[in-house]
C-alpha cells in the first residue's frame, strides 16, 4: 500500500524541492519505489532529477487538466527504483483553470489512484503558495511534511500553513497528518540557527525531526548536475544528512502507522490541530 507524502510550505526557497527529491533518492536506494510528484510550475523538482523540462510534450498538467492517466507521463529517473510525474510550464495556468472544475480540490488524489498500487511512497513537492495546487497536494497526501529553513522569522507563515492543514483535514482529507518539520540550511556556526531551532522545537516538540541538514555548497550544486545528491556526491555532508533523515523517517513512519493502528482500534480521529503550535505568530516576533 502505498502512503503519499506533500512536501509543503507556503514560504519560497526553504528546501521543499530539495527534501523531497533527496530524501525520494535514498529511500529509492534503499529499495522503496517512490513517484516523485512535481506539483511545481516551476519545474525544479523535475530539473534536479536531470529531465529537460521544455522537451517534454506531457506533464502533470496534462493528467490534472487534459485527463491524460499519469501512469502515461512518468519517466524514468538515474535511480531505478524513483520515478518522476513531471512539470511543465503549462502548470501555472492550472491554478486558473482548476478553479471552474467541479470537484476540483480531489484532482490529484484521483489521478494518483491509478498509480498508487505501483509505489511504496508517492512524494508530492508543492509550489510555495497555498492555493488551489498545494491544496490538491494536502487532499491527495496521508501525511504532510513541512520543511523550515534555519532561518530569521522561520516561524513567520508556519501558523498560517498549521491553519490551512486543519481545514483540509476537516473538510476535504480527514486522513491527512503532519509527519514533521526538517530543518533545512542549518549553519552550525551561526547562533542564529541553533536559536531557530530552539524555537521551532518549542512550538513542534515532537515533530521536529533530529536531522539537521546542514547549509552546503554541494547540496546546491546538486541540481544543476540533474542528480540527487545520493549519486551526485554520496560522501557529502549533505548526502550524508539525507541519508540520516531517511533512516529518521523510516523509523518516525514505523512508530506513526503502530500508533496509528492503535487509535483507528480505539476509534479515535487524530486531528492535526493538536500540533498547532500556541500562539506562533508571536513567537516569531521575538526571534
Ligand atoms: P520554492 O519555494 O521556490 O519551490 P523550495 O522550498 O523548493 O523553493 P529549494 O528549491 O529546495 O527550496 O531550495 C532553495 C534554494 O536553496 C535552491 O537553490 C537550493 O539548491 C538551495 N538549497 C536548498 N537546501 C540547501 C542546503 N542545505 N544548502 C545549501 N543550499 C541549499
Ligand atoms: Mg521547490
């Protein structure tokens, strides 16, 4: 079976792209199949995994919009096991278009059921925005992923992205979870990171993952070689990161499905306002 994970975050450039495609490629090291979903108009998700975007004649967009069965747009990737549903540029206009559709927040979901038997996980890498694509991202996800960059006022739009997540869970996914929060562009030597993550800590205690990924030039580099870290310089710091946050998150998803299993016995509804932190808005004021 397999689970579908949204890598969201309304703020631009905080490391969604870069979490996703890193953490796909080793899991997909580690013999899961996994899609990679680019839910991006942007494309980088499709760029970093080295496919020429402007060649491509079909995308994402096509599924969404021109009903075209994804299976019939993925691609392979370097990684055997990691397959890639591409973006193209077409995508932007779909926010648009998306809106006169009936029914149009389920999109994805349905789509993705086609292919969802095929996939141990499917990753989904939003745009940074919270409109109508990042919405069909968080109603088609189990479990959403927010990565946060090491950064002033990180905080800042995270109580805004916690509020978004309860109203999908409450009227359009009842299923969905946050899974947690990886801090991205950690800088040892600035005090200002360790800080930041104090802070996150406070208000996500348990959701924060205990990987750092550290600010290095070579997970930057990365993209513009089209390959995942994993192949394009294993022995990196940041590779060696990512590798970290895939071993945190296969044992998080462990324990998260045992517990899981336990309330759906109980009949209990998780909800995901219980991780809302208090009063974050105002904890990002005195960072
Ligand atoms: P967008 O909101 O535009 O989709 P994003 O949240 O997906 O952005 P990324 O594209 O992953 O963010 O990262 C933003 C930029 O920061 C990219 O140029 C990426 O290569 C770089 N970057 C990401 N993580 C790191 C890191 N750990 N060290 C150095 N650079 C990084
Ligand atoms: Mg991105």
């Amino acid at each position: 079976m397999t689970t579908i994970y949204a890598f969201a975050n309304q703020k631009g450039g905080v490391g969604k792209t870069t979490t996703a495609v890193n953490l796909a490629a080793f899991l997909a090291l580690r013999d899961a199949s996994v899609l990679l979903v680019d839910l991006d108009p942007q494309g980088n998700a499709t760029s970093s995994l080295g496919v020429e975007r402007f060649a491509l004649s079909h995308s994402i967009y096509q599924s969404l919009i021109n009903h075209v069965p994804v299976n019939g747009i993925i691609l392979p990737t370097k990684i055997s096991k990691l397959a890639l549903a591409p973006s193209t540029a077409p995508l932007a206009a779909a926010e648009v278009e998306l809106a006169s559709i009936p029914d149009r927040e389920h999109l994805l979901s349905e789509k993705l059921r086609d292919v969802s038997a095929g996939y141990d996980y499917i990753f989904v890498d939003c745009p940074p925005s919270l409109g109508l694509l990042t919405v069909n991202a968080l109603t088609a996800a189990d479990r959403v992923i927010l990565p946060v960059q090491c950064e002033y006022l990180a905080l800042e739009g995270l109580a805004q992205l916690m509020h978004t997540l309860a109203l999908v869970q409450e009227n359009l996914n009842p299923r969905l979870q946050l899974f947690g929060l990886v801090m991205t562009m950690y800088d040892s030597r600035m005090r200002l990171a360790q800080q930041v993550v104090e802070e996150v800590k406070k208000h996500f205690p348990d959701q924060v993952f205990q990987t750092l990924i550290p600010r290095s030039v070579r997970v930057a580099e990365a993209p513009g070689f089209g390959e995942p870290l994993a192949t394009f310089d294993p022995y990196s710091r940041g590779a060696q990161a990512y590798a970290q946050l895939a071993q945190e998150f296969l044992e998080r998803e462990q324990k998260q499905t045992a517990e899981r299993a336990a309330r759906i016995a109980d009949e209990e509804q998780p909800s995901v306002m219980s991780h809302m932190p208090y009063a974050v808005g105002e904890a990002s004021e005195v960072l």
